[in-house]
C-alpha cells in the first residue's frame, strides 16, 4: 500500500513560469518538448513543390469522387507518369478518406499551415517505409492507407 504523502507526491503538478504566465502541468508531462511546432524549415525547392501541390488541391476540389482503388491501378499501369495525376489522386484521395478535415492555403501565400507541413514532412520521408506507414496511419482512414503510401511515394518521387 502506498503512504498519503507518496500518493500525493503522484498527482502533484510541476508549475513552470514562462514570460510571466503560469503553466500547470502534471508531472508525468514535464519530459514533454514545450517547442513550437512551426520549427519546420522548408527549402526552397519545397516550397516551390508545395505551390504546386496547393494548386492541384484547388482543382482536386472541382473534381468528383474517384475510386481510390482504381485510379491506383490506372496509376501504376501507365508508363509517362506525371506530378499531376499522382497529386490529383492524392488529393481526391486524401480529401474523401482522410480522419479530419485538412486545410490547405491558397497557392502562393507565404505561411505554412499545420497540414501543409505534414504533406512536405511527408514528402520527405517517403523513402523510409515504417515512417511513411505512421505519417499516413495518422491522417488517413485504415482502408485506403496502402493506396495511399503509393501515392506518397510517386508523389515523392516526381517532385
């Protein structure tokens, strides 16, 4: 059995001070990295790939539900493989099975959304399969992830 002041020493909370304000956390949280989550550095050539991808998320927009499952296959049958077919099927993809809605800026503006820097972030690691599985585990629903991961990867590897 644990004594009263062992359990209470349990659910104290770390009080951390920063510009004046008081942050109350538990202390279970305190190994937690407190860095913004816009530390992400975009490279010039990302950022060019990113207005394009902006673009065809626009026009993924104005077209109609696809199969997922066949335009894959089209995909991959086809030998000329280009940028804008893969985005295209991605974005359709990612706009009619992703887990939440994903918001994207218009092309050409200068600030990086949080799901903008998910797609560059996953972009960037499509070469290393498990990192690419747990990128898109989290934002796509489970039925249509492999689709998706061949995406991700002739997206990746056209950009």
């Amino acid at each position: 059995m644990i004594a009263s002041s062992a359990k209470a020493d349990l659910h104290t909370r770390s009080v951390a001070r920063r510009s004046g304000a008081q942050i109350i956390r538990p202390d279970c949280l305190v190994h937690v990295v407190t860095q913004p989550q816009n530390a992400f550095a975009a490279t010039e050539t990302e950022l060019l790939t990113l207005d394009r991808l902006r673009w065809l998320a626009m026009r993924a927009c104005l077209r109609g539900q696809e199969d997922v499952e066949k335009a894959c296959f089209v995909l991959a049958a086809t030998e000329d493989e280009s940028f804008e077919r893969f985005g295209m099927v991605f974005f359709s993809t990612l706009r009619s099975h992703a887990r939440h809605g994903l918001t994207f800026h218009r092309p050409g503006a200068t600030g990086l959304g949080p799901d903008e820097v998910w797609v560059l972030r996953l972009l960037r690691n499509a070469g290393d399969p498990h990192m690419l599985s747990r990128m898109v585990a989290w934002h796509v629903e489970p039925h249509a992830q492999r689709w998706f991961r061949f995406l991700a990867n002739g997206l990746a590897r056209l950009a």
